[in-house]
C-alpha cells in the first residue's frame, strides 16, 4: 500500500496566468529517504515511485483511480483564492506609500 496525495499544484512564482493549474495531479509518498551518492554527490533514492505524478482532469477521476488501484490517500483541496486588489501605476510614487 502506497500513501499518495490528490491535490491541484499552485501556480509558480514565474508565471502570471493560471496555466497547469487547473488538473488535479496523484504523486506518491516517498518511502526510501534520498542519500547523496558517493561517486557524484548527487542525491538519490532507490525509490522510483517519487518520481510519478499522474494528472487528472478533475479530482473525483484522480479519486475513482486511487481506489480502483487500492492507494491509501489523502485529498487536498484548494484555498480559496482572493480577488486580486487592484492597483494603478501612480501608487508606485505616492509619498506615503508602505514598502
């Protein structure tokens, strides 16, 4: 039994619009720690699970596999988004302004 988790991925900090936030994505929990090779430095794992994520178009499909496939999970759901405050170009050069 693999511990997996169903969420929808926040958008990163390089990109203004909502792309790649809109599907639900399965991935597993890693169950073998990462330790650093020894030839290369690099950190690895024996544990080839951490690096499957499977997307799904909406979260009762990511559900409906994880319990076909017998996968203990967890959801997480959304928060809810704020509206965006809106700002003109001339708040930039206003005296009082707070940084």
């Amino acid at each position: 039994m693999a511990d997996a988790r169903i969420y929808r991925p926040a958008k990163t900090a390089m990109q203004s619009g909502r792309a790649k936030t809109k599907e639900w994505v399965l991935e597993f929990a890693p169950a073998d720690r990462e330790e650093p090779d020894p030839l290369m430095g690099w950190t690895g794992s024996r544990d080839t699970r951490n690096q499957v994520h499977l997307f799904f178009a909406t979260k009762e499909e990511a559900v409906a596999f994880a319990e076909r496939e017998g996968y203990a999970f967890t959801v997480i759901d959304d928060r809810p988004e704020k509206p965006p405050t809106p700002k003109s170009y001339s708040d930039n050069f206003r005296f009082d302004r707070v940084d």
